[in-house]
C-alpha cells in the first residue's frame, strides 16, 4: 500500500465561539441564569387569573418569605424539623452502633432474632407514622421516634456488614497472644467496622431528613412540612410555594454539607 491510499486522521472540528463559551464555568453558569430568569419572568408575569391563583408569583412567593423571617414564625418552624431531624438521629445511629457491635459479639443471639430485624428492616417506615401519632401525639416525640427507627436499621446493618468483615485471622492471632476480649473490640472490631458504620450514617441522614418532613406532613404542630401541609389545606398558594421554597434551601443545604464530608473523608481514606 502506498502513501497515497493511507487514510489520515480527519481533523477534529475547532469549537465555534459560542460552544467554547458555555465550555466554561462562567458561560455555563451565566446560561443557568440566564434561563432561571426566563422561567420565573414567564411565571410572573403570565396573564391568566386561573393558574396565578394556583401557582401565585415569584415576587409574592418572596415577599411572603421575607415576611415570615421579619417576624420570626419561619425559625421557629425551620428549628422544629431540625431538633426532630437531630434527635431522631442521634438516637437511631447510637442505638445501631450499639447493638450492631453487640451482636457481632453474640453471634447465636442475632441468628435467633434476624428473621424479626429482617422483617422490620424490610417495612416502610412511614407506615409507623399513624401509630406513632396515636401513641406519642403529634408533638416532637412522634417524630423523633419516626427518624430514629429508620436510622437504627440503616446504620445497624451498615454496622452488622463491618462485623461480618472483621478479619477472623487477626483476631485470633491476637488471643492466642493474650489479648483480652475488650482489647479485641478495641483493637480488632471498632476500627474493621468504623467505614461501614460511616457510609451507614451518610446514608440515614438523607433518610432521617425525608421522614422527618413526612411524619410533619401527616399530623404536625410546627415544622416546614406542617407549613406545606397548613397552607395548602387552606388553598394559600403564596404560603405553599414559600414553604417549599424553604424546604428547597434546606435539602441544597444539606446535599451541600454531605457532598463536603464525603469527599473530605474519601480524600482522607486515599
């Protein structure tokens, strides 16, 4: 074959002014900007009576908003879904961790109760919701109780997985070398299930934050999903928006902070 029938490579179009442009941070995030305000000036200022009652405006949206942080009924109700979010949490990750380790070290215990931990793992949660409403009310303690449930089965089989994967071997070596029970749980088992039990609490917090907002939804006093729910009984269409405007915020918020922790602690494992 001679050079005159080898093919060359066909060359790579240059990109045009306005392509290499969006390529960038800033073109990308003028664009989104860019179109944000499109949305909202079609939202605003749409001409039909009907669908402004049902979906209001950005402006009214915002100055309802701006309404509630003048007189402080917004805190009180933002602070509500973060104490029942918090405490939920903090209850269902000790409880797990706590019983995960002990059953790792009771092995025959866990085997007699994992048919019921299976089956209570496998339950919608949101299921409980009523039953904890007639039991506890529709206060903080309902609520508490909804979180920490489902985040007790989440980090407890997060737990029981590093459990299964203690290395059997190292922990024999260290009793055949007079190591004492609890320094095997120190030395042995804590740190073999520490990952586990991490990747367990990142997950429960995006769980523990969605039934929070849910159990407000169904029977609530305070709280941005009894604010969803209290608006759109009455047909407040300003209310409702603002309300999930809110809870927009706050799950951005929160996706933010735990996209942060993850990579600062893949960062740190690597």
């Amino acid at each position: 074959m001679n050079d005159a029938t080898k093919t060359s490579p066909s060359p790579q179009p240059l990109p045009t002014a306005p392509s290499a442009f969006f390529a960038t941070t800033f073109g990308r995030t003028l664009a989104r900007l860019v179109l944000a305000l499109i949305i909202l000036a079609i939202w605003e200022y749409q001409p039909d009576a009907n669908i402004r009652f049902w979906m209001s405006g950005p402006i009214e949206i915002v100055a309802r908003l701006w309404t509630w942080i003048l007189d402080g009924s917004l805190w009180g109700n933002v602070g509500a879904t973060v104490l029942a979010m918090a405490l939920g949490y903090l209850i269902g990750t000790a409880s797990g961790i706590a019983l995960g380790l002990l059953f790792g070290l009771m092995p025959r215990v866990y085997r007699v109760l994992s048919p019921y931990i299976t089956a209570l793992y496998a339950m919608p949660k949101i299921a409980l919701a009523p039953l904890f409403v007639i039991v506890l009310g529709i206060g903080i303690e309902s609520k508490v109780a909804l979180v920490a449930i489902t985040v007790f089965f989440l980090v407890l089989n997060s737990t029981l997985d590093g459990v299964r994967n203690v290395d059997r071997d190292l922990a024999r070596a260290l009793a055949l070398m007079g190591a004492t029970r609890f320094e095997l749980i120190r030395k042995v088992l804590i740190p073999a299930t520490l990952p586990w039990i991490f990747t367990g609490m990142r997950i429960a917090v995006r769980y523990a934050f969605t039934n929070t907002l849910l159990a407000e939804l169904i029977a609530s006093n305070s709280g941005i999903g009894f604010m969803i729910e209290y608006y759109s009984g009455v047909f407040d269409a300003t209310g409702t928006y603002a309300a999930i405007l809110v809870l927009v915020i706050m799950s951005v918020g929160l996706t933010e902070v735990l996209t942060q922790i993850e990579t600062k602690m893949s960062h740190g494992h690597g």
